[in-house]
C-alpha cells in the first residue's frame, strides 16, 4: 500500500519549473491535494500525477477554521486534509505560510510539520532518478525567487540533516 503525503501548489509549481514533475509517478507515494491546491495549479497536465481529495464534514470545517487564522485556502485546506489523514507533516513552500505556522500558537498547526521540496529531492535521489541534489535545489531556489528566503533556509536544513 502506498503511503500518501499532502502537498500544497507552490511545490507542485516549483517541480514543474525545473521539469522534475514527471518523477512524482516513479515514486511510491501518492500525492493528494485538495481542491484550493487543483484551483491553483495553472497547468492542468500536472493533475496526473495527483489524486484530489475533498473535503468533508470535520475536516471542511477545520479548514475554515484555519482560514479565519488568515491562513490561505490552499495551506488551510492541506492542513486539514493531512489531519484528516493523520499525515504528521506537510509538503509546502509558502513563504507567508511558513511564517505563519512559526508564529502561531493554534494546536492544529502546531501538530504539523511542514517539508519542502528539499523531501522529493530526497525520493529522487534515493530512488536514482536524479544525481546532484544540489543541482535541482540551486535551480529550484533561483527560478522561484526564493534566495535568502524561510524557503531556501528550510530545505537547505532538511537536506543537510539528510546527509547531503
């Protein structure tokens, strides 16, 4: 059985750009996102590689709850549905979100970590379908504009406690 993991757009959207996308089927997860994350994703192709969720009962209301944090839809919805599916993390790259997270003392978001796409580079690598890590994170970080960012400090931790 496949594990599942809950990413937001603005992974998906950074995948895209440096054309890593294609590897998220060659892996053994399956990606769920929710349908704020689908809104939000401009090329439709990527939904391939996707399995969208929607959201229900507890889990639409723990997403409105968290909206009226000022959380954004896509992140407030990713959260839940991660909740929903006793996930213990995340995968997001809001910078705003980030912040938000770090400096709020709600349970619910306390009780989520939040992984980058350092984490795919990872799976990547491990599962040999890339060979620099490196690489891929420079180009990553660069084409999203995302130096000296919570963003490129999170994932350049995440790899480093990695081993790389």
């Amino acid at each position: 059985m496949q594990k599942s993991l809950v990413a937001d757009s603005s992974t998906l959207i950074a995948l895209e750009r440096v054309d890593l996308i294609k590897y998220l089927n060659k892996i053994d997860y399956d990606i769920v996102i929710p349908p704020a994350v689908k809104d939000e994703i401009k090329n439709k192709e990527v939904l391939r590689f996707l399995r969208i969720q929607e959201l229900k009962g507890r889990t639409l209301k723990l997403s409105k709850s968290l909206e009226h944090l000022n959380i954004g839809k896509g992140e407030a919805q990713c959260c839940a549905l991660a909740i929903n599916l006793k996930l213990k993390f995340i995968i997001c790259d809001d910078r705003k979100f980030i912040r938000q997270k770090f400096f709020s003392n709600n349970k619910h978001l306390q009780n989520i970590k939040i992984l980058g796409f350092s984490f795919f580079l990872h799976i990547f690598y491990k599962k040999q379908l890339i060979k620099n890590v490196w690489e891929h994170f420079d180009r990553i970080i660069r084409l999203n504009n995302w130096e000296r960012s919570e963003v490129s400090v999170a994932n350049y931790t995440f790899l480093k406690e990695m081993g790389y």
